[in-house]
C-alpha cells in the first residue's frame, strides 16, 4: 500500500471542516496515514488562496478536493 500525507485545510468553527476532519480521520487510519490539520487563518497565503473554500483536502501537498470528502475518490486516490 503506498504512504501518502493527507493535509486538511480548515478554519476554527468551521461546522464543514468538523464533519470532514472526522471523514478523513476514519478513512485514513484505515491506511494507516495520519491526518494533519493546518489552519488557514494562521497564514497569509493560505487564506489568499483558499478563503471560504474550505474545508480543503490535499494528498501530498495536491488539492483533492474542497467542501466533502468525496470517500470513493478519496479511497481511489490513497489506494494508488
């Protein structure tokens, strides 16, 4: 099984960002790959870039998707 990081771009209060934080902790311990949180708030940049848009799931640095966890794709692309 390959080993991939998995990143969620979230905001404090974010109701979105709860529901996809608890996705994305079910699906990746199934692959035994930690999920890491980074708050887009805290940087200038990441704010600029994904704004309302959030939540944000990137695999290896990539944007995955944006507002759901899309599980069948997600299962797909952590299976390659």
């Amino acid at each position: 099984m390959a080993t991939h990081e998995l990143t969620l771009l979230s905001r404090p209060g974010c109701h979105l960002c709860e529901v996809a934080r608890g996705d994305l902790d079910r699906i990746a311990a199934e692959f035994g790959i930690p999920v890491t949180e980074t708050n887009v708030d805290s940087d200038t940049e990441l704010r600029a870039e994904y704004g309302d848009r959030i939540p944000v799931i990137l695999i290896d640095g990539v944007e995955h998707g944006f507002w759901r966890v899309e599980e069948p794709r997600l299962r797909r692309a952590l299976s390659a």
